[in-house]
C-alpha cells in the first residue's frame, strides 16, 4: 500500500460521494457490499487486469484489457503509443475501468486519463521498473504511461476475508 493518509481520506471522500449519488438499483447491490479506501488499497496491489473502455471517433465504444497498477488511490495503466487505445485516448480522454475478480471484487471507476511524463517521475518509473523488469520496455519509445483521475467510483467486495490472505484486518501475509 503507496497511499499517503490524505490520499486515503480523498479516496473515501470519492467511494462515499460516489455511492450516495448511485442509483437505488447499485446502492441496492453495493451500499452493504462494499469496503473502505484503506481496504481497497491493500487489496489492489501489483498489476490488476483493467477492462479500459475508451470511445471511437465516431461515438462507438471499445473495450480492451490493460495492466493496471493502483497507486496514490488512482489508476494507472499502459499501452503501446500505436495501440488504437492510445489514439482514443489521446484524442478523447475520458475513459472508464473495471476490475473484475469473479463474485469476489468488482472496481468501476470513471474518469479522466492524463498521459504521464515518465522522465517527470523517477518514482513511479523505478516501481514499473521493479514490476516489469529495467530491460521490459524501451521505456521512453514503446510505451505510454497514463494516470486515470476518477470523478466516480464504486467497489462491490462482500467478503473481504476472501480477498485478502489471514484476517481480514491483518493484511497480505498475515
């Protein structure tokens, strides 16, 4: 877990505003389902498998998978600058995430993706490097980094115990 306690208490803010402006339906499903920031932090470490849904030029919708990392209580995730993915992004950057696990975890997010100047962050380019490996990429030409700043999202969870390994209070490892 990389979140600072104000990021943790920003990512609550937003779980919190974003379920209480849901539709009855997904509070009917989420609202007695659902975990705090500081728990979603510590189930969403290493790569997630993210289905990114971004939007064509002519209004049509496309989804593809992304490896995402969930780091300072937002995501980010990466593609080749030729991917179609990348153009829809670059020229229309809203774009929506979930990840998936079974019955056990669902994470929706929407929001707005910024593309992320890897040279600006020796931080998050030393984890990628640390997770990938230094010689995965040629880092500065075969991939695009972007962050996704939510304006909404939500998490159905209805049994931390099963996402998290030992008591759910305990963390990994325990």
């Amino acid at each position: 877990m990389r979140e600072t306690p104000e990021e943790l208490a920003e990512l609550q803010r937003l779980l919190d505003v974003s379920l209480s402006g849901s539709t009855a339906h997904l509070k009917s499903i989420v609202a007695e389902r659902t975990i705090t920031a500081e728990q979603l932090a510590r189930v969403l470490t290493g790569m997630c498998t993210l289905a990114l849904s971004t939007v064509t030029a002519k209004g049509e919708p496309r989804i593809s998978a992304v490896d995402g990392h969930f780091l300072h209580g937002v995501w980010i995730f990466g593609t080749a600058p030729a991917a179609a993915k990348a153009r829809h992004l670059a020229a229309r950057p809203a774009a929506s995430v979930a990840d998936l696990r079974g019955e056990e975890l669902g994470v929706f997010t929407h929001g707005t993706v910024a593309t992320l100047d890897m040279a600006a962050g020796p931080e998050l380019l030393a984890y990628l490097k640390g997770f990938y490996g230094d010689d995965a990429f040629d880092w500065a030409n075969e991939v695009v980094y972007y962050r996704l700043r939510p304006h909404w999202m939500t998490v159905y969870a209805p049994d931390l115990d099963k996402l998290l390994p030992g008591p759910a209070g305990a963390g990994p490892g325990a």
